[in-house]
C-alpha cells in the first residue's frame, strides 16, 4: 500500500462556490434536500457546491471521490437526503460496491488490538469551522452504520452547519466496529481533532477506516482523504496522537487471502465502472447502494429495552419540610437537626456501607435507590454540657458494581457564623471534595449525582461546561421539546435592584435571583421569565428606557415593585454566554412589554409602534436567532431542530407574551421574534405561601401529563417551584431566604421523589438558582444541583423511558466495541477541593480530607451499633483513600 503526505492535500482544498447550478425541483424551500425513501433517484440533487453549502441543515450527501471537487473541470453531481421520519438524523449511508454486501460476508470476526492514528492541526483546515460542527457531521454518518450489513466498504459524506465530515471503512472491518471509531471521532472532534486514521501498511486485508473533517470550504481536502483511503493508501502525519483501540476485523472460513482477494478485486471493478461512467449512476457505483434515509432501522446495539431498565420501584421513606417559623430572625428556637439530601440518578445504588458518628443524638443515612433521593439526618446533639467543636460523624457508600466510593462527613467549624458544616468527599470517584456551610437550621445541603461508570459521572459539587446540552447532544437531539427537561428561572432579570423606579421594592422583597442572565445560564437555566417594560421620565415622558421589572401589577394605577438589570445588559449577556457556549436552544418568555412612569402614577403606558420598534431593534441583537421557523409548535420539534441551526451554534428564541395593543406589532418572525403562542405549554403557578402544599400542587401538576403509551395529556410543562408570601413575609425574612432554605432543597428529595422515567416538568423553574447560602454569589460559592439535575434527568430518567428514548441508555454498560470510546463531554477528571469560603484548592496532598477527625473518642457509635469504650487514632485519617 502507498502513502500520501498530508501536507499534500493543503493545497487541494480549493474550489470555486460559483460552479454552475442547475435548477433541482426535488430542494425544499429552504434550499435543503428532502428526506425520501429508498430510491435514490428521487434524492435531491445538486449540482454546484453553492447550492449545496447554502443549506443549514444536517444532511449526509454522495460524492465521487475520484473526481476532485478542486478541480474546476469537474462535472459535479451530488445528491443529499436530510433527516427523515425515522430515528436519528439524515442517514444515508453510501457503499463502494453492491456485490461487496452479505450477510457477515460468510466470515467470523476476531478482535485485534489497533493503533489508531489523530490529528488536529488547525494548518490543514479551515480555522472558520467549530469543532462542534465537525462533531455533529460526524453524528450523522454514525446514524445508520449499525444498520447496514456486518461487512462490505463504505464511503459516507455528511454535512452539519459549516462543517463536512467524510468517512472510508474497509470491508475486512466489522462495522460496528467502524461505528466505534466514528463515535471516538466525535468525542474527539470537539477537542479539536479532524483526522482519524486506522491504517495498516503491512496489511493485505481492506482493514482501513479513516475520517476526516473540516469546514465546507475544505470539501477538496475531505474528498482528497477519503480517495487516498479509497485507493489503498493511507495518510502520512506529522505531530499526531495515538490510541490503542479494540476492533473485530472478518477472518473468512475459507482463507483470509481468498476473502482480501475477492474484496480487492469488486472493490477495482467498482472503481474502474465509476471512471468509465463518469456521473452515471451503475449497479457497482459506490453511489448505488443506498440505505434510505427514512426507514428508521435501529442499530442493534443502540435499541432502548425495558428489560435494561434500571429504575428502581422502592419508594424511598418521606423527607422532613424545613419549618418556615425557624425563617422568622425573632424566632430563637434552635433545633440541632441538618438535613443531607442525596440524589442518584444513574443506574447504580449507592449502598452505605458504614457509618461513625460522635455528639450525635441521630445519624440516620441510607441506600439510595436507583432514581431517588434520600434526606438523610445528622442531628447534633442538644445534650447539655457538650462540647460543640467534638460533634462529628462520616458515612461511607460505595456505588454498586464499581469500584467508585464516597463519604459524607458532618462537622463543624467554631467559631464562625455558620459554624455547622457538610463535607462531601467524591475523591474515590476522581471527583474532588466540597465542604459546604449548613444554610440554616433544618435546612438541607444537597448533593446530585448522574452518569455512570460505564459513561462516567457528573455530580453538584462545581459546575461543568456551560453548553451542557451540546454536550448530551446525541442523547437528546431526537427528542421532542417537550421531552427535554431544563432548569428554569422566575423572574430572570431580577439579580439586583437598579432603583429606577420610585417605589417600596427593596431587595428582600423584589430581588428574585442572586446571579444575572449570564451566570444563570452558566448555572445550567435554558427557560427564562423575563419582564421587559419602558421605565419614562417625569415629566418628560419621551425620555424612556427599557429595563426588567418585577412589580405587583404592570396595568395598576401605581405599581409597586421596582427594576433589575436593563435590557441592554441582559442582551449583552446572552451573547457572551452563546459565544462562549455554542450549541444551546435557550427560550426566553418575554412579558409585560409595556410602560410605567419613574414615578409610579397615572396607570399604564401601551407601547405605540415607535417604541415596539424600537424594542425589536434591541432584540435583533440578540446573537443566534432563528428566523423563519416552520408552522409546526416549538413544543413538537426536535432538540437538533434548533440545536443544529446557525451552523451548529443552537437557538435563541424570544417569545413574546405581553400587553401589546392590536394595532401594533406582535412579532418579527423574519428576525427571530415571535408570539409565545407558538409554543403549546401549561404554564402552572401555584399561588401558595408555603412549602409543603406548594410541593404537592407541583407534582400533582406533573402526574397528570401523560409520557407513555398512549402520552394522554402529554405536554411542555413549567413548574414553578417557588413560594408566593405577602409582601410583609418575604419583607421580614427575604425571597431569597424562603427560596434556598425551605423552598428549592425540597425539590431534591420530595420533587425528585415524585418523577420518574413516566412523570416530570419540562421546566424547573426556580428563585435564587445555584445559590445555597444568603449572599453567597461568587460563581465558586455556587453549588451545581440544580444543573446536575437537569442534565441528569435527560440522561438517566427519560432514557429509562423507551416509549420516549429508542436509543439504549448512554448511562448502561458499552457494548464492547464501544468500551474505548469517551462519550462523557461534561465531566473531566479533577480532584481538588473547595472550601466553604469558595477558596479552591486543585492539587491537595493526597491526604487532606476536611472534616476526617484525628482521634474518635470514647462514645463514637458504629452503623452497627458498637460504641467505643475508649479513645482510638482514627486508622484512616492519613490514608489517601476513602
């Protein structure tokens, strides 16, 4: 076999986008290929490279690799299919060769141990393209592979937002195995790789598989590699990485020489049919085997079972409501209880294992079920004559079926204010330590975990990558809105109070959340509630802006409430957080759109057409709109309908649902601006001053949507999780008090309690997000629940549900083929620790564990029930392990 030098194929790239076109009545309007069935003659057609690059949709499309792109002599003819009504995205998958295709090729497999070549030289391609575009493309060439034959060489095209991505398989290689090294692909493409190779020099067999990805303007360059591959040779690098990889290569029962040689020979006749025919579609024209991209066939080791189900039917026992009179500051009463919530959403039990525990008058911890959440009680001791700074206590899980452990440690820390503290150490997960102040009294410290060990884990001890979504595209990107479940935010422009209004709304009883738009969205929130109204001058009422307001009644004669951050801030945020973090589909649900004096007087002021034009003018630059969206409800598209728009970069849609007047405009659909009347949703605010029936008209709500069967009643549904007191209550004691000690940890053992893979919102949406401790907001002091929840409900919950989810749980154990292949984008190895003050600490020695004591003490009680008669060291207090 030959080489070629990749430096080479630089210089091959090139091409004019202005190549001739012909008219191609098969195109939707949009300019897209259709999604038709099995007879490719039907498939759109293309014949000008322009034509093709103005579709912004993902599509997997049919090249000759023989006849360069680059080369303005080349007659081109492509022809496309975009995603069909079957599962997973456009899916066609095109093979070099028809008499190539038989069942297992009459051949057994065995597994080899191969190098597997990366590359990601940013020289070689375009620096236009994102690494998520190549990642996606990638995506959709995976779609089918497992549904064609076992064997048979394939050459695969795909497109998605500015990127291209092509693939070669050798026919000697199993293609689940070809699937296996394209998902490695994917994973790694986001990292910045656009080169795969497995290639063999000293190989008679056809064993390569190569892929290769770059920006639309590098076509030339993918087609070239994909040819090199094609005709027997392999990519020469310089500077590449290598990973050893598991891959089943065919051994014919009759001789592996006699199979090469019979795979070499069509694989000629195929290549020498396709010169000899130019563009002419033949029987043996690697364009003519086509798998439709419509038929919904399912890869086999990729199909959603109930009898994987791991969900658990246990029914945890009832946690306790932090009781609202320990709010009220006059209130002395003290109570030694604290609450640790534990939340497991993956398909393991996390079994205690044992528990120590000294000063405590209980110290009741135990399994979590697969699904559920346990409020475990550490409760210190009111024992008069204790000494406060002994009280300690540590119990100890190991997650089932891995080698993965954990401890919770109760502390203290004297003196200080909140002198009661939480240590939960993840440190025999690879996944740091955090020691938490306990919030107040009663009030529980929370911790969330999701993933797997096969996948690998996510938990609420620190936040991970901003676009989590992006990150579990391919777990998601199938499903219908209104099976995504998403944190939410009420009131979301209200982090501060900006006094533009003369009016009593102080920060305890106006503020809504401690951190802006743009750390809320880093904090996991893809739904907002925001209240947009012009704040004019007295008396000069020409002279206006336009801030978020959080008032009693924007139509009263005299609101009461006051301003939060202006609009322009809130559009600045959005477009840092979007540049940072490509790849979302965010909503914002934008109300009131109307105007009140500084001065509160007089009633309303209705936007006339001047002043909504000039809103929209702010609105349009918002980054990452979507104009011109289909009829259908935003509720009934798909994930990847938004996701893969604006080349990959996902959606901002602006929902309007205010008191605009008939006579002017409602929205400006050719911007991206529409009516919330687009989206079909059940938006359920329980109006209740209290917790506990707060809680129990929420999920009352959710079990009355139907996510099964016969999905009766089955819709986009917006919990709003949150408390509405008079105004003296939270006057007295603050929003932000009734939402981060009673309010938001409830949802984490009685909210989560209530959902299963059959019952939950869409939406959770909540006061204060991310922030456990009053006035605690510096993005170390947050805590991650509740975006650790919403990426664990996606991933674990939903996929337990095979009416909803007909792909296998990405959280279960890989098929073998798969064990090599990272998939977990949002998680990356780090054992560090924070500390209560957010100091962070990200090489601790490895024998730090806060809270561990020195010395138990006479007194110290065992799970099972021993109770030492007298002092001991601690045996593990400087063990580095947990």
């Amino acid at each position: 076999m030959r080489h070629q030098n990749l430096a080479l194929l630089a210089s091959l790239g090139g091409f004019s986008l202005a190549q001739a076109g012909v008219d191609t009545p098969l195109r939707q309007t949009d300019g897209c290929p259709k999604p038709f069935g099995s007879d490719p003659s039907q498939w759109t057609q293309y014949r000008s490279l322009e034509d093709l690059g103005r579709c912004d949709k993902p599509m997997v499309f049919d090249l000759d690799v023989q006849n360069l792109v680059s080369n303005t002599d080349t007659h081109i003819i492509i022809r496309a299919c975009s995603p069909g009504r079957g599962k997973g995205s456009s899916s066609m998958v095109v093979n070099a060769g028809s008499n190539s295709i038989a069942d297992n090729c009459g051949a057994k497999t065995k597994p080899v141990k191969a190098t597997v070549q990366t590359w990601g030289s940013t020289a070689r391609i375009s620096s236009s393209v994102a690494n998520n575009d190549i990642s996606s493309a990638a995506s959709q060439i995976d779609a089918y592979l497992p549904s064609q034959a076992s064997c048979g060489s394939s050459i695969t095209f795909a497109k998605s937002g500015n990127a291209v991505v092509g693939l070669y398989a050798g026919a000697d290689v199993h293609r689940a195995s070809a699937s296996a090294l394209v998902q490695m692909f994917q994973a790694q493409a986001k990292d910045g790789n656009f080169m795969l190779q497995f290639c063999e020099t000293n190989s008679a067999a056809d064993v390569t598989v190569g892929i290769f990805g770059g920006a639309f303007s590098d076509l030339g360059k993918v087609q070239d590699a994909v040819k090199t591959w094609t005709n027997g040779g392999c990519i020469q690098t310089q500077g590449s990485s290598s990973d050893s990889f598991d891959i089943d290569l065919f051994v014919s029962s009759t001789g592996s020489s006699k199979r090469t040689e019979s795979n070499a020979r069509r694989r000629k006749h195929a290549l020498n049919k396709r010169a000899s025919n130019g563009d002419t579609p033949v029987a043996n024209d690697s364009r003519a085997s086509l798998v439709p991209c419509d038929t919904g066939v399912e890869g086999l080791i990729d199909k959603c079972r109930r009898e994987d189900r791991t969900y658990s039917t246990e029914s945890p026992r009832a946690g306790s409501y932090m009781p609202w009179y320990l709010l009220n500051p006059a209130n002395i009463a003290a109570t030694g209880k604290q609450y640790i919530t534990i939340v497991n959403l993956t398909p393991h039990r996390f079994k205690l294992d044992h528990t120590h525990s000294y000063q405590m008058d209980e110290f009741d911890f135990g399994d979590i079920p697969q699904g559920h959440a346990r409020q475990n009680t550490a409760h210190y001791t009111e024992r008069a004559g204790a000494n406060p700074v002994d009280d300690n206590g540590e119990a100890y899980f190991n997650i089932e079926g891995t080698d993965k452990r954990f401890v919770i440690r109760a502390t203290t820390h004297i003196p200080d204010h909140y002198w009661r503290r939480t240590v939960v150490d993840l440190s025999g997960m690879g996944m740091g330590q955090r020691e938490y102040l306990d919030p107040g009294k009663e009030s529980p410290v929370t911790l969330v975990i999701t993933g797997s060990n096969d996948y690998g884990f996510i938990t609420s001890i620190r936040h991970g990558p901003g676009n989590w979504m992006r990150g579990i595209y391919d777990v998601i990107k199938d499903r219908k809105i209104q099976h995504v479940i998403m944190p939410g935010t009420h009131d979301s422009g209200m982090s501060r109070i900006s006094g533009k209004i003369a009016s009593i709304g102080i920060p305890s009883n106006t503020q809504t959340q401690g951190i802006n738009i743009y750390d809320q969205l880093r904090a996991g929130a893809r739904w907002f509630d925001l209240r947009i109204a012009t704040v004019h001058k007295v008396p000069n009422e020409g002279d206006y802006g336009f801030w978020v307001l959080h008032v009693n009644d924007e139509k009263a004669e005299v609101v009461i409430g006051n301003s939060g951050e202006s609009l322009d801030d809130v559009v600045s945020e959005i477009n840092r957080f979007t540049a940072e973090n490509p790849g979302e589909v965010i909503f914002f649900r934008v109300r009131y759109l109307i105007g009140v004096r500084e001065v509160p007087s007089l009633g309303p002021m209705y936007w006339g057409k001047d002043i909504v034009n000039q809103f929209f003018g702010k609105l349009k630059g918002v980054n990452n709109r979507c104009p011109n969206l289909d009829a259908t409800p935003f509720n009934q598209q798909k994930a990847s309908y938004f996701m893969d728009r604006n080349g990959g970069k996902g959606c901002v849609m602006l929902l309007l649902d205010g008191d605009l007047t008939n006579d002017v405009p409602h929205d400006s659909v050719g911007d991206g601006i529409y009516e919330t009347k687009r989206m079909d949703f059940s938006d359920t605010w329980s109006n209740l001053p209290d917790t506990e029936p707060l809680a129990n008209s929420q999920v009352a709500n959710w079990k009355s949507a139907g996510r099964s069967g016969q999905f009766i009643n089955d819709r986009f549904l917006i919990s709003q999780w949150l408390v509405s007191a008079d105004a003296v209550t939270t006057t007295l004691v603050s929003i932000q008090n009734i939402a981060i000690l009673p309010t938001n940890p409830a949802l984490y053992w009685m909210g989560v309690n209530n959902m299963s893979p059959e019952s939950w919102p869409n939406v959770l949406m909540v006061d204060y997000i991310g922030v456990v401790v009053n006035g605690q907001t510096g993005w170390d002091q947050l805590s991650a629940e509740m975006y650790t929840l919403g990426i664990g409900m996606n991933l674990y919950m939903v996929s337990e549900n095979c009416d909803i989810s007909t792909q296998r749980s990405p959280l279960l154990p890989k098929p073998k083929a798969l064990q090599n292949v990272k998939v977990n984008m949002l998680s990356e190895p780090w054992n560090g620790i924070i500390y209560a003050n957010g100091t962070v600490q990200d090489t601790p020695p490895l024998t730090l564990h806060p809270g561990r004591v020195r010395l138990l003490k006479s007194g110290t009680r065992f799970l099972n029930g021993t109770v030492l008669a007298k002092d001991m060291e601690n045996p593990d207090y400087r063990s580095t392990e947990i």
